[in-house]
C-alpha cells in the first residue's frame, strides 16, 4: 500500500493510506478513516489495531 491509495477495511470502512510502504513500519500502514480519525492498519488482513 503507498500513500494516497483508498482502501476497504476488512469491516467494510474506506480509509486513505497517509503512512504505507514507504515508511519504517513494516507489515501495517497509518489510514485516514472518511470520519477523520488515524488509525494503524495491519497490511496482511487490512485490519484495524487496537492501541488500547
């Protein structure tokens, strides 16, 4: 995933990649939910990480 593409998160939302291949985070990528919110994406299952 590289930065600026649009994705379907495995719950169905759309999010913009702001942080993906080309940063130092191997195996997820930061995204841009269409409500706003960052969120960390784990690449293999394009599924959100619970940071709690």
């Amino acid at each position: 995933m590289k930065k600026g593409d649009i994705i379907i998160l495995a719950d169905g939302q759309k999010a913009t990649v702001i942080f993906g291949d080309e940063s130092n985070y191997q195996h997820s990528c930061i995204v841009k939910l269409e409500n706003g919110q960052l969120k960390v994406v784990e690449e293999k299952n394009i599924s959100l990480f619970s940071l709690n």
